[in-house]
C-alpha cells in the first residue's frame, strides 16, 4: 500500500488533471477503502489544496466576483446635515485610490461627505492631517495610520483619545497597546499569499519564489503568508527564495529582473509570487525575452489584480477586495458614529479572492470557493 504522502500526491495530480473526482474513482485508482481516501481528502482540504464537494474533491480556488458595485443604500440611514466623514490615507497612488472610492461610496448613499488627505506614511504627518480635519468638523475618521516605532505608538495613543469616533483601515495595533479600543477593517493579506502559494502547490510546484518592489505593510503581510504556508505544507528550504527588485520601468530594472530570474533558474524555483501586478509583468516580459514559456517553464502569480488580466500572458492574481473594504470601514465608522457608547469594539477582516488566468498553466474555473 503507498503511504499517505504518496496517495495525496497522486489525489492531486489526478484533480489537477480532471479538475473535479469522484471519491468512488479515487478509491478505485488508489486501490484503498473509502474510509482512507475520505482521510486523505481530509487532510488535503484542511491544508487548502482542494475543496470538498458533494461525493467528490475539486480545485481549490476562486472565480471572479463583482467587487465594486456600490451599494445600493446606507444600512444606516441618513447622516444628520450632510456630516462630514474625514478619511486620512498614506498616499493616493496604488493600493489605495479603490479603498477611498468605496469609502466615498458608502459615505455618499448615507447622505454625508467624505473629506479626504493624504500623509505620506509619517506619523507627525499622520497627526496634522488628521488635526486639520478636525478643525473641520468632521463627525467620525477613518485613517490608515503609521504604527511603527515610538512615534507610531504615541500617534495611535493619541487616535483612541479623540472624541470622535476613528476607525483605522488596514492596521491594527501592534501589540504593545493590545487593548486599545480602535475599530478596524483590515484585509487578510498574509492569507491571501497562502492562497496563491496553495494554488501553485495544487498544480505541482514545489520551488516557489517571493518577489517583491515595495516595502510597505502589505508586503510585509504577504511575505509572512508565503513563509507560513511555505512550512506548513513543508515545502523545500526557502531561504535564498525571497527577492527584492526595483520597479518595473526604473532605471536599471531590466538587469535587476535578469539577475532575480537567473537566481530562480539556478535554485531550481518553477513558480513566482510577486508583489504586484507591474513588476509580476516585467519578470514574465524579461522571462519570455530569455527564452522562457510562461506557464511552460516559469508559472507566475502576482498581488493585487489591478493591470494583471492585461498582461501576456494574462496572469493568475490575487485580488484583495479594496472597494469593499473602503466601503466596510465607512459604514463601521458610521455605526460607531450612531452609537458611540453602548456598541463593542469591532474588528472586520477581509478575505482576498485568487482570479486563475493563463499563466499558471490552469484553465479557469467557476468551481467552489476556498475555505
């Protein structure tokens, strides 16, 4: 009888191939009870690898979902005299333009308006914009603040001490203020790489490289998932495996992109995870120039889903639900504006979607979501 390791390998390969089967034909492929192909599926859909459903195993991951449609009213009703709902971002380019869109939206079908600032990932910057829309009146904030070092802590200090109510949006507080009673909304970034590292996994991969052009939270976030689920699926050592590079269309990227990829090749890596879309691009266009076949030789799965369906091939991404979660972190702080005293502190979280396009080698698929 082949071990348990070895039965698991040969489930996945038989649902990578198939895409969905049958219990009763694993049994039969396996040449085992039922019993012991229920346990092995078991431990696969525990890990993430595939998904369970009804007398049978499929793939594990999402289809595309509509994310940006504003809703349609407030769940709370209207705000008293077009109130004013202050939002503090660290900048406006990137990631953020879809969260403070649907931020906006939410505000806006509750009656009120959002007044916006930008603070460039400062903690004394952080402080003025907000102060300055206090002064504007502002009834209720939502800000994504610094929370880093001394002045992180005293920034955060002084938020939870403001009369209005502060929702943060994509931060927590870090552990040295663990009772802090803060709202937030944050997205699960950390399973979002595990997502992605799952999904490469499921198709055979086995060397998968973390690449990456920015350091933010964000990053710092994804990079722990790909650690994480790294070990727990017991990958091989990853240690020489992560990778910094600059911007896709900086000067010098070209040799950069060379370079990261010669590592890979020599590592023996046959799958990227990148963050983000750009640079994701600029390694399959610097892959492709060398000779590469994406997905053939180098499958490529990047963060963020933003540029990714236009890439060539158009790639595999992870998507984290940005317009929702603005939209979240508006209509919680609008709760907390109606009922600042008896409502509990409320911490959301977000899971982001994997969106499988070409260039992991899967055909796309409407099966069942993960987890």
């Amino acid at each position: 009888m082949a071990l348990a390791s070895e039965r698991q390998e040969l489930i996945l390969a038989a649902v990578r191939e198939r895409g969905t089967v049958r219990l009763a034909d694993l049994v039969a492929r396996l040449g085992v009870t039922a019993v012991t192909v229920r346990r092995d599926v078991t431990i696969l859909a525990d890990r993430g690898l595939v998904v369970r459903v009804h007398g049978g195993v499929t793939l594990a991951h999402r289809g595309p979902t509509a994310e940006q449609r504003p809703p349609a009213a407030s769940p709370f009703g209207r705000l008293p005299g077009q109130a004013l709902v202050g939002m503090v971002v660290p900048t406006v380019e990137f990631y953020w333009p879809p969260v403070i869109q649907g931020a906006q939206s939410a505000v806006a079908a509750a009656g009120g308006r959002l007044a916006l600032r930008a603070s460039a990932y400062d903690a004394g910057e952080d402080r003025r914009q907000v102060s300055a829309l206090l002064n504007r009146g502002i009834r209720t904030l939502i800000v994504a603040p610094t929370t880093t070092g001394d002045a992180g802590l005293d920034l955060l200090r002084w938020l939870g001490g403001l009369r209005i109510p502060v929702l943060l949006v994509e931060r927590l507080p870090p552990p040295a203020l663990p009772t802090l009673p803060l709202d937030a909304a944050t997205t699960a970034h950390s399973l979002g790489a595990g997502l992605a590292v799952r999904h490469l996994v499921t198709l055979g991969h086995r060397r998968i490289a973390f690449v990456t052009a920015r350091f933010s939270p964000t990053t710092q976030a994804l990079l722990e998932g790909w650690r994480e689920t790294g070990e727990s699926l017991a990958l091989p050592d990853r240690a020489d495996l992560e990778f910094d590079v600059p911007a896709y269309g900086s000067r010098g990227w070209t040799d950069a992109y060379d370079a990261v990829l010669q590592r890979c090749l020599d590592a023996g890596v046959t799958a990227l995870f990148v963050h983000s879309d750009r640079e994701a691009i600029g390694l399959t266009e610097r892959a492709r120039d060398r000779g590469l076949v994406v997905p053939d030789d180098l499958a490529v799965v990047s963060y963020d889903d933003e540029v990714a369906a236009a890439s060539d091939p158009p790639l595999t991404a992870v998507r984290p639900p940005k317009h929702r979660l603005g939209a979240v972190a508006a209509e919680l702080a609008m709760a907390r504006m109606a009922d600042p005293a008896e409502r509990p502190v409320h911490r959301v979280q977000l899971w982001p979607t994997l969106i499988v396009r070409e260039s992991c080698g899967a055909a796309r698929s409407s099966g069942p979501p993960t987890g």
